[in-house]
C-alpha cells in the first residue's frame, strides 16, 4: 500500500470513529424532557414542588393534566402531552399515573419510566385485583351514583397526606377530583416496564398502596428501587427531592 493510500485510509477511519464517538456521547447525553402525571384524586398542581427543583436544575418539565373520567380519556391526554415533546422523554406517574406511564410509555418518544408510589401493571391486570392480593389500609373510599370515587375528607389527610402540613393535607381533601371507578378495573394493555428501563420509589408508610404491592411492582419490572421511610402516599409533595434525585437519575441514564 503506497503512502497516499495508507493516509486516506487512516484519515477515513478517523472520521469514522469520530463520527461513532459522537453518536455514542450523544445516545449517552442526559435526557432533558420529563413529563409529570398524577393519580387519582388529585390533579396536577401537587407537582409543584418536584417541578421547581427539576426547572432550576436545568429541565424541560411538562405536566400532563387528565381528566379521571376513564383509563382511555387519561391515556388520550397523557400522549398529547408526550406528543408534544422534542426528543427523548422521561415519563413519571404517581399512584395510578404509574397505571397510565405503563401505557403511554410505549411511545417513541419514552426512554424511561419513573414510578413514585404506583402502580406498575401487567398486561390484563388491574389496580382493583392487585388491591385484594395487598390490602391497603384505608377506609376512605366513597362512591357516587355515577360511578365516581373520592375519599372521605375526615380520613383523607391521616390516609392520603399524613406527612403533609394539617392544612395543606385538608384542603386537598376538600379539593379532591373524583375518579371514574372503571381507572382501576380496566385491564392493563402490554406493558412499557418490559421493554424500557424503570425506577421506583416506595413509600414505606403508604395508606393508599400497600407498600408491598410497590415493592413487587418494583422487583418485577426490575426497576432502580429507592423506599422513602415513613413517606405517606403524598411522598411527591412531602420528600420532592428524593422524588426528583430519582427522577434525574433516571433522565442520566435511560440511555444508557
């Protein structure tokens, strides 16, 4: 091989590999855009505290407001929300938000999944079903003619908020969005845990979820488990920064 060849041929392997060392840092660059899902009962404001923290570390947060009316309704809003987002995305749900990530998780535009004291179904389970495996330990639930859920206000603040400040924790009680009760009998479609990578964080004193529903959520989808002691099943408002560590350290590494 003459000089000028053996040059060209070291010049085009270099490009090459520079070419290939930038793709990989770019695969390997922290995600930027994290999208916020709440639960039943609640709405989107107690993201609040998780948002701050996200925003002044440098994130694009979106929250996904849904309306509770059904699992496919949510679904519908949750992936406008995901549509909306200019490449990779961290997709985080509370309680039964964790139901609707599962879902939208499948979406391209998903790289990882955050579960904060949720549910992480299966393909044909449901939220109710799981419910009588791991009892929670709330008498709270009350039904209306229509078919729509929300929790007694007396008992919502020691069930729902108990680490939350008395009056913080009793006007949500009074400001609760009822929930469609079909949410949590509708059987889970193919799951996004199964395919994309997941962390979880436990709420060591749930009233809501049994605790240990979220720890067999989390050993399943063998997701990066955190458990926040004594955390009620408000832990996104009441500890937003473990809520958002986990949350950065899963837009750090889905990709990788």
């Amino acid at each position: 091989m003459n000089r000028i060849n053996a040059s060209l041929l070291l010049s085009v392997f270099t490009a090459g590999a520079l070419a290939l060392g930038v793709a990989d840092a770019a695969q390997a660059a922290p995600v930027k855009n994290i999208v916020l899902v709440h639960g039943a009962f609640v709405n989107g404001s107690g993201w609040k505290p998780v948002y701050e923290i996200l925003r002044k570390d440098g994130y694009n947060v979106s929250i996904a407001e849904h309306p509770l009316t059904s699992f496919a309704d949510d679904v519908t809003a949750v992936k406008r929300i995901v549509d909306q987002q200019n490449g990779p995305t961290i997709l985080v749900g509370h309680s039964y938000g964790g139901a609707i990530i599962t879902d939208v998780g499948n979406d391209a535009h998903v790289v990882g999944l955050v579960y904060i004291a949720a549910h992480a179904l299966d393909q044909g389970e449901t939220e109710a079903q799981n419910g009588k495996l791991y009892p929670n330990a709330t008498k709270a639930v009350k039904k209306t003619a229509d078919g729509f859920l929300s929790l007694d206000p007396a008992l919502y603040p020691a069930d729902f908020a108990a680490d939350l400040p008395k009056a913080q924790a009793e006007f949500e009680a009074i400001s609760q969005e009822p929930t469609a009760a079909s949410v949590f009998t509708t059987p889970a479609g193919v799951p996004a845990w199964k395919t994309k990578p997941s962390w979880y964080a436990v709420a060591g004193a749930d009233r809501i979820i049994n605790p240990d529903l979220e720890r067999m959520y989390a050993k399943r989808a063998n997701s990066h488990t955190i458990e926040i002691k004594g955390a009620s099943h408000s832990v996104y408002q009441s500890r937003p920064q473990e809520v958002a560590t986990l949350i950065e350290q899963a837009a750090a590494h889905a990709a990788d």
